[in-house]
C-alpha cells in the first residue's frame, strides 16, 4: 500500500530559504541552518502525531549552501 507521504521542502528564493508544507509556504529563515532546523523540528513533530511517512527535502541549492558550508569547516 502507497502511503502519501507529507512533504517539507526547503527552496531558495533569493536572499532567504522559504520552508512549503505540501506545497504551501509556512515560513521564511535567512540563515540556511535555521531553515533546516525549523523543517526538521516541524517534521519531526508531525511524525509524532501523524500516521503517515513525513519527509524533508530541499532543493539543490540547498544542497550546493550545505557542500560550501562542509568544504569552509
């Protein structure tokens, strides 16, 4: 059975990373980590109270930031 699973993205939109719930934009983080942290932190509430799956994604140029990030530290 293919359960749906409830999607948390985290996109570039210029000068701040926007967090969508199912495609609905719930809040805006300057800061890539705070984006990361508030989607996680969300995420990981619903998997308590939610009987489907629940997921966190991001789009590349996440994932490009990250990579830059790892590379300076």
């Amino acid at each position: 059975m293919n359960q749906h699973v409830i999607d948390y993205h985290i996109a570039d939109i210029g000068e701040a990373w926007a967090i969508f719930r199912e495609g609905v934009q719930i809040a805006v983080r300057k800061d890539p980590g705070d984006a990361i942290a508030f989607a996680n932190f969300f995420a990981d509430r619903e998997t308590r109270i939610a009987t489907r799956p629940v997921r966190v994604s991001a789009d590349h140029h996440m994932h490009r930031t990250l990579s830059e990030i790892r590379r300076a530290a």
